[in-house]
C-alpha cells in the first residue's frame, strides 16, 4: 500500500508535556499532597519460607504518630493481578520468599513508619525453602504449593507452556546435522526511576487512588474488585509516571495496602517503596534455563527446532513465564514446552517484551553457533532462517524483516568488517555479532472522545498514561493528522479514570494501536460533524468537503476555503466525537514488528573488559508517527539491553536466601559510560492495519540486543558465553584457557 | 541545635504548609522574612523541638528558614516543607543522581545531604532554571531533543548538566558524558542527554 503524505505524522515531534518535564512542574504520583496525610512504610518477611504465627503490634500502636497498621491478620484483600495461578493476597501466610510483605504502617511522618516497622513482633515457623528452578522440579523439593512447584496452582492457567506445529520427527530427519545446547540467563530488575508509590484517600464511600500504574482502568478494575466497590466509586489517577517497564502495569499489592491504611486511619495515606523495597517487593525479568535442539541443512537451513525450558517465576506466578526468542525465524517444524516454575525468590514478571531478550539471547547464539560450526557468514545464515510465516502458517500484515537486515549490515559495514570468530589478535580483540528481534504487533480495544470547541480548538480525551514512551505526544499527533488541525490547537487530557475513556494500559506496546485508532475514529466522527455544519457556509454538500491544517475546503476546488473556526461558527458548545474501537485479525494474519541489530565490540585480552564500540539497530515498526520519540524508544532499548548482558543480574546469598543486591549500584544498571551511540534506523514499511500504518515501537528494541552483544563477544573471543551476564571474569576465564 | 542567628520570626508567624501540622514543620517564606518585626527571634516562642533545628538557606535566590528534622535530607525538605517537587527522589541512598541540585555551584545528591547541613547555603534547583516562560537554554535543548522519556531523572541530568555549563561552557562529549555519569536514566537516553547538553553549549 503506498503511503499518503502525512502533514504531522512522521516528523520529528517535541513531546507535548516537554516544558512540564524539564521544569520540574510535571506531576508524578510522589509529588501529590494532601491536608493530613500520613506515609507509610511495609515490613518484609525475612525469611524465605515461613508460616507467621502471630503479629503482635502493641507496641508500634503505642509510638506517637503511628495512626493505622495493617497485616495478614487483620486484613483480607486479595491482589488479583498478583497471582495468575494462585489466590494471591496483599500479605500473604506463609510468606514464600524474602521480601513477601507482612504488614503495613500509617504514621505522621515516614520516619516515625520507619520507626513502627522496628518494633512489630512477628513469630515465624520456618518452613523449608528451595532457590533454584530446576532444583524446585524434583519430587523431593519442599513445596510451595500444594500441587508442586510448576505452576499449575488454581488451574487457571496451564503449565507447562506448550506450543508446535509442522512434524518434528519429520523435520529432524530432514537435518544433515543437529545441534544441542543450553543457554542460561538471570533475573534482571526492571529498575525503573520512579520507586513505586501510591495515594489513596476516601471521600466517605468514594475511594481515589493515586497511583503510579502502567494502566489507570485495569487498576480501577482490580482495586474495585479487592476492596468489592463498584467501579465508579473507584478513581485512579496517573498524570505523570516515572516508568515502570511492565512492573507497573494494572494495580499493585500497595495501591491496596494504602487503601486499607487510609480506610483505617480515616486520613490520606501515601505509601512510598524504598528503593531496596522496589527491588525486591515487585518483579523483575524471568530467568531461565533453555534447552535446545535444532535440526538443520547443509547451507544451514532449519528444519527443526524444539525447545525445552524452564522459568524460574520466584515465589508467586504474575505472568505468563514463557519463552518466545524463536518468532523471528522460519521454523517449519516446531515443538516448545516451557515449565514456569515456583521457587522462594523474588517474583519475575513482565519487564520489557517479558519473553523476548533472554530467549532471543539463547536462540540467536545457538544459530549463530552453528553457523560458525557450518562455516557460514552469520549474516547469511539469519537472512536465510528470518520470519516469512507466523506459527508456521500465518501471514505476517507487514514483513520488513529483511529489509532491517540489509540496511542494518549496510550501515555497520559487515561485509568489510565480519572475520571468522577467533580471528582478531592483538590485546584488543575485534568482534561483530548480530541478532533478530521483533515483537507481536496486535490489534484491540480502545476508546477515545475528541471535543472541538468553537475556536476550533480540541480537546482529545484517552486513557492512556505516558510512561515514558510518548504515548501522549503520539495520541495528540494521531488526533492532529485525523482531525486536519495543527497539533499546537490539541489538548491532550489522559491518566483519570473520572474523566478519561477506557484505556488498555500502557503495556505490550499496545497504546498506539489500540488507542491511536479510537482516536482516528473519533476524530472522523467530528469531521463528519464538521462537514455537516460547514456545508451552508461553503455552499456545498458535506461530502463535498475536506479539512487539512485547519482550513475547511472543497476537494473538487481547494481554493473555496474557509478558516475552521469560521466554518463551525454556528456552534455554540462544541462538538464532540467518540468512538470505541476493536479490531481482530482476519482468519490467518498475524502483526509482528521486526528488528535487525549489529553492533561491534573490543574486548580487552588482559580485563576481560569489553567496549561497545558501535551499535546499529534497524527496525521494521511501520510508518513512524513520531521520528523523535520513537528513536529515542529504540536507543534505550538497546541500553537495557546492553545492562542484562553485560551486568545485571540479582544475587541471592543461599545460606540466607536473601538478595544481596537491591539498589543501583550493586545492580549494576548502565549509566552514561557504558552507551555508545545508537545509531537507529527505520526501514521503509506501511502496517494496513495499522493507525496510519504505525505497528509498535516500545518493546522491540530490547529484544535483540542481549543476543546482538553476546554473538559479537564470540566473534571476537571464538569463546560462546552460555550464561547471562558476560563478566569480565568469565570472558578471562574462557579466553585463558 | 541550631545557633540562632541574623532573622527571625516568631512561631506564630511560620506559614504552616498544608497538612504539616502534625508533623510541626514550617516554612516561611520570603515576605514573611522581611516582614517588619521579624527580626528579634524570641526564645522561647522558636525553641525548637528535640531533633530539629532551624536551617536558613537561600533556595532559588529566595530565602527560606525552616524547621526541620535532623533526620531530614536537604531532598525530602526541598520537596516536603519548601514543596519544590521537580527534585525527584529515585533511590534516597546516593546511588541514582536523581534528586540533583547544585549547592554553592556544584552539582550534588540533595537525597545525601542533610538539611541541617543547609545553613548559609545557596541552592539552586531545576525550579529556578527558567526566567517567568523563558526556558534556560539547557532546559529548551532538553525538549528539542528529547531528553526526558520518563521523565524522572530529567531534572538531575539537566542540574548535573548545569553545572558543568556553568563551570565549562564548551565541553567535549566525552566531558558531558563524564559530567552526567553520575545521574542514571534507566529509559536508557543517554545519547540523548548528552546530545542536549551539547547543543545547550552551543545555543549560549
């Protein structure tokens, strides 16, 4: 489909809150005050498995200031998007894993919570733990569960996660050869800037929340149904939102737990995750242990691959758990069957495409093996294997895998500077690697209201919530273009759930798709208005007519023109235009953006140290809305890539099952050092069912990157590293061999 | 405690910020400093209580005296008591760079700094920035060039970035990137915050 000019979308677009942002006058959740309120802080279990026998909080109840205390015992809530296989509660008995909260503290002050926190007496009976996923598997582990410690809990959900098509017996006879591996990689915290705190006060059976959430109706929707209120005596409010990455998404047990403590206290409470809190009391990404077998041609064509793993989801099941590395390949014969597992650890869950960078880290880094093994360029080998069919039989809406190839291998030189692995000498090694990426690019449910006041001026109402990605900016853009007005003339009103219509939440970068078509929607529902109004005073009929940069013309002759606020001067309130929308794919097609990244490395013969010393990350995300903030989403992307693959990874002392590094700085979470640039491009591609033909942008980048990074440290060391993260120290080790 | 010196005003002149009562913190603000009769600090009325002091301290080029906490960081009283909430607290332990202010010209963590630390101290946040509408040029390169995505530790790598302008008006990339490494972003938009900084060196 050729693309139409656009007047607004494509370019390279300032945010619309941008002075907000850097004056400091945004308004993020942790900023609000209000008369009386208290702060609170929780109380963490110290144990990783532990049936609390009594909570005695007499004498925190008797420190001045302490107005509300919350605990297992006397609070009965549950968090329903805590728990996918379980019935999770907001304190929970028995604790299952060191930092399961226990109880929650309402004070004058955050000192004086501190302060309350030290003097309640819990008595624990310790039950016996397990750390380790596959440990947790065999008959013998303790168990967390009732049924065991693969993650059937309840039955809601199935485990494990099984998936295949074509014949795999088939396709491994087809194989001249067949590699077998395994590839390891950790939790990793999302680690967000804004430590996760929330608001909450009751106007008698009207409760506001406050929140700082990914998604302010799905949060209504849980917080309404943990506390059993209707829906509209519940509001969330978001304005502004310090990120979150998938671990903000919905509600959380603390938008509850404040509920509850200002509920208790007949006061506001805010309650406020300390940074160690935010490390251990939500989630991180899964880790896993994956297992591959990969049948293959001479010329190194797949014929098979099947998958076996396990994910370790720490002590409650949030999420899904499942592994999805292999969607950027043409697999005809597939089998998948990964085991979410439950051990005493921190809980993993949705971080930034949540099955993606790990499970691409592993698949591009057996391909990339086997085609070092085969004596193929790897460039050859991921051209020849890229996605043509989704699942083995759907077709992609757009595919522009190839070109993100192409021009990403252009762009970095790889056919002057790709040399056999192994190959550099010297004290600074030389190495390029690549890796594909993607993300499911859907189709649902959103809804949007526009208000054109007289001034021709617009109101444009959505639910959304900006996390950082410029999903505001990119709504007023899509309302600007749709509507045929200047995007200076658009107010964007987001983020309450008293004023704003539905929103899916900012998450699986949706928001553009599910929201931006309501506002397309919606938008024609004004013009039809428009039209209506305007027809007398051009003379014409309203189908006549058209609207571009605010000017109301005639199609067959532009000259007869008329200012918009002109043409709709007989309004006198304003014209309002909404719309509901919900597409589904039509019986075999599927939506998928792709992504080709390449980067170059050095890696210190003596350290152990590698520099990234060029990153080019190419993507097939469909027509652009917003140059800048979509460039932008790539090149963090990619640094939360180069985090996990280089550095993060939680650490868990056994003898204590305790986390031993939950802050910033024993995280090791890149800073400024460690990001070169990233040089981005946008291939050339035009989704049909796409708003303008947009796909998705948020979630792709991240997903190359670990296994971009960890095929360019094997080109330059010949050495494959198996395990997240590639240290200094493992890099020594395997190149002094 | 804290020595009483220069102005004063009696307690009943404190402008309670909302809420606070409890708490017994209060801010004055800088009319009420050169109200006529503020000077003389009575004793007894300004004692204040066990584990507070007063701070005098010139925020933004106002002046302010405030009660605080001796347990109090200069970021929670920036936020709290004085209510300049553009400082963001991201990990309250030193590590993030988040709440950066700059203090006497230089750029520091105001979550690692206590605020009886703060006598006499001229601090300047992302709040005095701008002049009325008109944006300092560090803070119109941060939106031309997407600085913020989040948006979170947007005010400390714009302080951080500051104060190496205000110290080296034309540096390197390299020196930028050293200057803000101190502030993490976990968007992941470095290049973008380095970018902005350097096109501020070049738009003064």
């Amino acid at each position: 489909m050729a693309q139409k000019e656009f007047s607004v979308v494509g370019k390279a677009t300032p945010r619309i809150d941008g002075f907000e942002r850097v004056t400091g006058k945004a308004e993020y959740t942790g900023d609000v005050q209000l008369p009386g309120m208290l702060y609170a802080r929780v109380l963490r279990s110290p144990h990783p498995h532990a049936k609390i026998l009594s909570i005695d909080t007499s004498k925190a109840e008797k420190l001045p200031g302490v107005k509300s205390i919350v605990h297992s015992f006397n609070t009965n809530v549950q968090w329903a998007s805590g728990g996918l296989t379980q019935k999770r509660m907001i304190f929970n008995n028995p604790v299952r894993y060191v930092g399961d909260a226990v109880a929650a503290v309402a004070a004058t002050d955050r000192y004086i919570a501190e302060d309350a926190l030290e003097l309640i007496e819990v008595k624990y009976e310790k039950l016996p733990y397990v750390l380790d996923a596959a440990e947790a598997l065999k008959p013998d582990a303790p168990k967390i569960y009732p049924k065991g410690n693969l993650s059937v809990g309840d039955g809601r959900v199935t485990a494990p996660i099984r998936e295949q098509w074509g014949d795999l017996e088939k396709g491994f006879k087809e194989a001249d050869k067949v590699f077998e591996d395994t590839y390891i990689s950790k939790h990793v915290n999302n680690a967000q800037m804004e430590r996760r705190v929330s608001v909450a006060k009751w106007d008698g059976a009207k409760l506001t929340v406050f929140a700082s959430t990914q998604g302010i109706s799905n949060a209504r929707g849980d917080i309404a149904k943990a506390l059993d209120l209707p829906l509209s005596r519940v509001r969330v409010v978001c304005k502004y939102m310090g990120a979150g990455f998938g671990n903000k998404n919905q509600a959380q047990d603390y938008d509850m737990m404040t509920a509850v403590l200002a509920k208790a206290a007949g006061q506001p409470v805010k309650l406020e995750f300390t940074r160690e809190d935010d490390f251990i009391g939500m989630h991180g990404r899964w880790a896993s242990e994956q297992r591959y077998k990969v049948g293959v041609k001479k010329d190194g064509t797949i014929t098979a691959v099947e998958l076996n793993a396990i994910t370790n989801m720490g002590a409650y099941r949030k999420q899904s758990g499942d592994l999805t590395g292999c969607d950027f390949y043409n697999i005809p014969n597939y089998k998948k069957v990964v085991s979410p597992t439950h051990t005493n650890t921190v809980v993993a869950a949705n971080y930034r495409a949540p099955a993606y960078p790990q499970s691409v880290y592993g698949f591009a880094s057996m391909l990339d093996q086997i085609a070092f093994d085969l004596g193929i360029n790897p460039y050859d080998m991921f051209l020849k294997n890229r996605a043509r069919l989704a699942k083995g039989k759907n077709q992609f809406s757009s595919n522009a895998i190839e070109a993100c190839i192409v021009e990403g291998a252009k762009k970095i030189g790889w056919q002057e500077k790709w040399h056999p692995a192994g190959a550099s000498k010297g004290p600074k090694l030389h190495g390029i690697g690549m890796a594909l990426g993607g993300y499911p690019f859907r189709l649902g449910l959103g809804a949007a209201t526009i208000r054109l006041l007289p001034d021709a001026t617009a109101h444009v109402i959505v639910g959304v919530v900006d996390i950082g990605t410029g999903a505001k900016s990119t709504m007023a853009i899509i309302a600007a273009e749709a509507l045929g007005i200047p995007l200076d003339q658009i107010q964007l009103a987001s983020g309450d759930t008293d004023v704003t219509p539905y929103s899916i939440g900012e998450s699986s970068s949706r928001t553009t798709s599910f929201t931006g078509t309501a506002v397309i929607a919606a938008a024609e529902d004004v013009r039809k208005q428009i039209f209506q109004v305007a027809a007398p005073e051009l003379e014409a009929k309203p189908e006549e007519l058209d609207l571009k940069n605010g000017i109301v013309f005639l199609k067959s002759d532009p000259g007869q023109k008329m200012p918009l606020a002109k043409a709709i001067r007989k309004v006198e309130s304003e014209i309002i235009g909404r719309a509901t929308t919900n597409p589904t794919w039509p019986e075999g097609i599927d939506g998928k953006a792709f992504a080709a990244h390449f980067c170059e490395v050095e890696v210190d013969r003596f350290t152990g140290q590698v520099r990234l010393t060029r990153y080019v990350a190419a993507h097939d995300c469909g027509t652009i809305i917003n140059r800048l903030t979509a460039t932008s989403q790539v090149k963090g992307g990619v640094v939360q890539g180069i985090g996990m693959a280089f550095t993060e990874e939680l650490l868990i002392d056994r003898p204590t099952a305790t986390p031993i590094n939950p802050n910033y700085r024993d995280a090791k979470v890149p800073t400024h050092l460690e990001a070169p640039e990233i040089e981005v491009i946008f291939v050339d591609s035009h989704d049909p069912y796409g708003p303008f033909g947009g796909k998705c942008v948020g979630e792709p980048p991240i997903t190359p990157s670990v296994g971009t990074i960890a095929n360019a440290i094997f080109n330059a060391t010949g050495k494959r590293f198996k395990e997240l993260p590639i240290t200094p120290d493992k890099i020594l080790r395997a190149i002094q061999v | 405690m804290d020595e009483k010196k220069g102005k004063g005003v009696s307690r009943r002149d404190f402008l309670k910020r909302v809420g606070a009562g409890s708490v017994g913190a209060a801010v004055i603000s800088k009319g009420l400093l050169d109200a006529p009769g503020a000077d003389a600090y009575p004793t007894e009325a300004v004692q204040p209580a066990k584990g507070r002091s007063i701070v005098s301290l010139k925020v933004n080029g106002k002046a302010y005296r405030v009660e605080v906490q001796h347990r109090q960081t200069l970021a929670e009283v920036l936020r709290d008591e004085i209510g300049l909430t553009g400082t963001r607290i991201g990990c309250d332990r030193g590590e993030c760079g988040a709440c950066t202010v700059i203090i006497d010209g230089r750029n520091m963590y105001s979550c690692s700094q206590l605020a009886v630390w703060m006598n006499g101290k001229e601090i300047l946040t992302v709040e005095g920035l701008a002049k009325g509408d008109k944006l300092d040029p560090i803070q119109q390169a941060f939106i031309d060039h997407d600085g913020p995505q989040c948006g979170f530790c947007t005010s400390g790598q714009i302080m951080s970035g500051k104060a190496l302008l205000m110290r080296n008006p034309s540096p390197t990339e390299a020196q930028a990137r050293r200057a803000l490494s101190g502030n993490l972003c976990r968007c992941g938009n470095y290049n973008r915050e380095v970018e902005a900084v350097l096109a501020a060196a070049k738009a003064r």
